[in-house]
C-alpha cells in the first residue's frame, strides 16, 4: 500500500498569485476598474489643464491635485480588491476547495494581497502620463511620481492589509467593504472639520494620525511646496505604521481562516 | 481762563498721543512685486520703536485690498497667518516679521501690515503699501490635453473588450 502525502509545493503563494492575478485581469473585473480609473484621472487633467476659472492655481497645485486622486483612488482599488479576496470566495462557495489544497493559509493570504496590490501598481502606471503632462516644464515629474509611489504604495498595503483581515473573518463581501469603507470615513471624518477647529494640537493630531490625511499631506508638501522628502518625514509615520499593522492582522487572521465567517 | 485751560490740556494730551502714536514705525523691504496668479511671496516688515519707552503687548495684521473695486478679495486665502502678537519691544528696538502670502486673484492689489495694541484704543501704525501687480493664469496647453485624455481611456477600453472576448 503507498501512502502519498500531499505536502505544499514549495511558494506556493507565487502560484495562488498568478492564479489570482489571471483571474483579475484576464476576467476583466481589473481592467474594468483601471478604466474607470483613467476616465476620473481625464477628467481630473482635462478640467485642470483647461478650465481657469477653477481654483487650481498653479502647476504645482495641478499636478498635486491629480496625484493626490491617483494616489487615493488608487489605494481604495486595492481595498475593493482585497475585501473581496476572501469573503468573495466564502459568498460564493469556493472557499471550501480553496481550504482543501495543499496551501498554507498564510500563502493563500499572501498571494490574494499580491494581487490586489496589483491594481495600485497598474493605476500608477495609467496616472504617469497624466503627472507627466500636468509636471512637464517646471521639471516636477520626477519628484511627484516619487513621492506618489511612495505614500501611494504605504496607502495600498495598508488598504490590502485591512480588505485581507476583515474579508477573512467577515461572512460576505458586503460586510467586509462596509466595515471597511466605514473605518477609512472614521479616519477622515476629522480633517473635515472646519479650519479653525483643525488648528492646534488636537486637529494637527486627527491628521497626523489618519494615515490618508497624513499621507496626502506630506504628499503636499513636497509637490507644492518642493520640501525635500525627507524634510516633513514624520508625516509618513502614520502611514507606515498602518501599513504595518494592518498587514500583521492579516497574516495573523490568515491562520484562523475558516468556512465560515467570523471564525466559525 | 477755566477755558484756556482746558484747552490747554487738551493740545497737551493730543500732543502726548500723537507722540506716542509716533513713537512705532513700520516699514517694509519692497515697494512693489511681481507675481503670477498662485505663485508665492516673501516681504519682510521691520517694526522699529523710535519712542523712550517700551511697547508691549502689540499686534502686527496683514492687510489685503484689491484697486479694482470690481474684484473680491478674501485676506484669509492670501495668507492664512495674518496676526502675529509680538514681543516688547524696548526703545529703539526694531523687529523684522516675515510674511509670506499666496497671490490668489489676478489684477492690481496693496498688502499693507497694521500694528496696534491688543489691548485699549492705542493707536494703529500702518506700513506704506506693498503694491502687487498679479498676473493671469495661463491654462496648460488645453488642445495637447485632449489626445491623452481621451486616448488612455480608450486604450484601456480596448483592452477591456479585447480580453472579455478572449475569455468566451
């Protein structure tokens, strides 16, 4: 009698990855999004570009503008991508085969990241020609498609982290994009207040630790007014910070990952 | 008599509060400045004290008006640091302040900077204007826009459509 043990292949996550990256883009749910994507960036470029009347005062201010969407819209394509990752199969029955093969649950989660991230990847890459046309001649390009990737990309693992931890333990993908809509709008609710109640230590504080506001901040400041990267740093904390947390949820909630929502 | 004194009091208090009323001046380092629409500047404001007494407690407040009665001008969008209270200043002391404002709208414009007390009628010392002549907002090239805006979605479209027949 032989007695084949069925053990994971060795990187497992690159193949659930590639499985889950064709399943994105070549089934079209990912291209479809980047497309909606570029027509908010033509918009965004065209009124910029065109319209004098509206408040964008200056190139920099333009382009700021533009790569602050692209960043934002961006990071929040990932969230749509990784609050379905698991939940998405749980709502439609396929979690249960998923669980069956011979992949650590923690590959499994890694490798859907990997493929929600990818939608920040593409976004960036359709948001450069916009950048380029806004940035061109006052030699800015190079600088904000930097700074952009940069907080853009702590913007999305942050979001990928968040979409992973509440579709691994949320029943449906309803509840996990709620719930996750729902904390970023806590997050920002804040740095909505007016001016004056956003001065001192308290509204300085609301920014500094929503990683969003603090992001497109620090974002700011180096598009518009060309401090050097490293000059308002500490505005980067909060991103980073979330980043990191939220993707050690993920990878925690990853061992817990069961047919069910909520543990079960 | 009664009268002429009076009277007299009178010119020596109003000689008294004019003196005071001398004894701040405010000065800037330009007179004038060329700017384009959403482009930022720097001006520095020299406060001197030329009296024999200290003044304390003094506020200095940016001031925006527009020439053109036709165009409205909202100070806070210029700068959104328009008070600074200031230290005491000991006779003969000066103080450089510096402001940086935001030219918001186009046209001719004066930026002049008040100095009073925070507190009590104390009179106001103002600078001589700052005359700020701002330029219009050239729009991007508004006709080399449109084949990107246009041919990136496009592009992705085609894609889209491309890869969902692949996929029947």
């Amino acid at each position: 009698m032989t007695t084949i043990a069925l053990s994971p292949p060795r990187r497992a996550w690159l193949i659930v990855a590639g499985q889950e990256l064709r399943d994105l883009w070549l089934g079209g749910r990912g291209l479809a999004l980047t497309l909606a994507f570029s027509l908010l960036l033509s918009v965004m470029t065209y009124l910029t570009a065109t319209n004098s009347v509206l408040n964008f005062l200056e190139q920099r201010e333009s382009v700021n503008l533009t790569l602050q969407v692209a960043v934002a819209v961006g990071a929040l394509l990932v969230l749509l991508g990784a609050a379905d990752a698991l939940s998405g199969e749980r709502e439609r029955g396929t979690l249960e085969s998923l669980l069956l093969a011979p992949v650590h649950r923690l590959e499994l989660v890694v490798g859907k990241g990997i493929a929600a991230l990818s939608l920040w990847l593409v976004a960036f890459a359709v948001s450069i020609p916009y950048i380029w046309f806004l940035g061109r001649g006052v030699g800015l390009v190079g600088t904000a498609l930097g700074a952009g990737f940069l907080v853009g990309s702590l913007l999305a693992l942050f979001l990928a982290g968040l979409g992973l931890l509440l579709s691994s333990v949320a029943g449906s993908n309803r509840v996990s994009l709620s719930v996750a809509l729902f904390l970023l709008f806590a997050f920002f609710a804040p740095t909505q207040l007016p001016s004056g109640a956003q001065q001192g230590w308290a509204g300085d504080l609301f920014i500094r630790i929503d990683p969003f506001s603090s992001g497109l901040h620090w974002l700011g400041k180096v598009v518009v007014d060309a401090h050097s990267f490293s000059q308002d740093a500490s505005w980067l904390a909060s991103p980073v910070v979330a980043a990191g947390l939220a993707l050690l949820g993920a990878l925690g909630a990853a061992r817990f990952l069961a047919l069910r929502g909520g543990g079960q | 008599m009664k009268r002429s004194g009076l009277m007299l009091v009178a010119v020596i208090l109003a000689a008294w509060f004019a003196a005071s009323a001398q004894a701040l001046t405010v000065g800037l380092d330009r007179s004038s400045v060329e700017t384009n629409i959403g482009h930022r500047f720097t001006f520095v404001s020299t406060i001197a004290n030329t009296g024999s007494t200290t003044e304390s407690g003094l506020v200095a407040h940016l001031n925006v008006l527009s020439d053109d009665p036709g165009v409205y001008v909202d100070p806070e969008d210029w700068s959104s640091n328009r008070t600074r209270y200031l230290p005491a200043l000991a006779p003969h002391q000066t103080l450089r302040v510096t402001w940086t404002v935001q030219a918001v709208n186009s046209g001719q414009f004066a930026v002049y900077v008040a100095v009073l007390p925070r507190h009590g009628p104390g009179p106001i010392t103002t600078s001589p204007p700052l005359r700020v002549a701002v330029a219009e907002r050239r729009t991007l090239n508004s006709g080399g826009v449109l084949p990107l805006v246009l041919g990136i979605p496009a592009l992705i479209g085609v894609a889209a459509v491309g890869t969902r027949r692949r996929g029947r």
